[in-house]
C-alpha cells in the first residue's frame, strides 16, 4: 500500500469516526466524491468537527473560509493538503 493509499485510509477512518457515520466503511466513501451535498452529505457542523479532527490527527493547521472548503472537497483533496502540508509523512500516531 503506498503512502497516499495509507493516508486516504486515515482520513476515511477519521470521517466515520469523528462523524459518527453509522454503517459506513472506507470502502463506502469514494476519494474524488464531494464530501458536502451530493457525496457523503456533510454540512457546516460536521466541517467544523471534521476541521478540528484533521488537525488533531495529522497536526496541521486546516484554513479557514474559502481555502478551508477547497480543502474539504474531498478525500482526494484532504490527501492533496497533507501532502502539502509535510503531514503525510510525519510520525503523528494514528488515532484508534
């Protein structure tokens, strides 16, 4: 499993987790589907519980406003970001 597999995997767990997303599972939660409206029908709260969670997790700082919903678009873009960010690679302990 790459690294990018590994971190899409975190972040899967760290949405059904901290969402509470009862009878999902990673497989469930396609990496480039929209996680707000259509996808997996998030909305401001759960942003704000999911914003927290990632940096938690992956010790980042997530932006706020328009930056921080381009981050949300979706795992594939929450991926992008750690990335981004060095968090990726970082030795943060995975939660669970």
């Amino acid at each position: 499993m790459s690294t990018t597999d590994e971190l899409k995997r975190r972040i899967k767990q760290a949405l059904i987790e901290e969402l509470d997303l009862r009878g999902k599972t990673e497989a469930d939660i396609d990496d480039a589907a929209p996680l707000f409206g259509e996808g997996l029908g998030l909305d401001s709260l759960d942003a704000l519980q999911l914003a927290m969670a990632i940096e938690e997790r992956f010790g980042v700082a997530v932006p706020e406003g328009e930056g921080g919903r381009a981050v949300f678009a979706s795992v594939d873009a929450i991926a992008e970001f750690l990335v981004r960010s060095g968090a990726a690679g970082s030795g943060v302990p995975e939660a669970g």
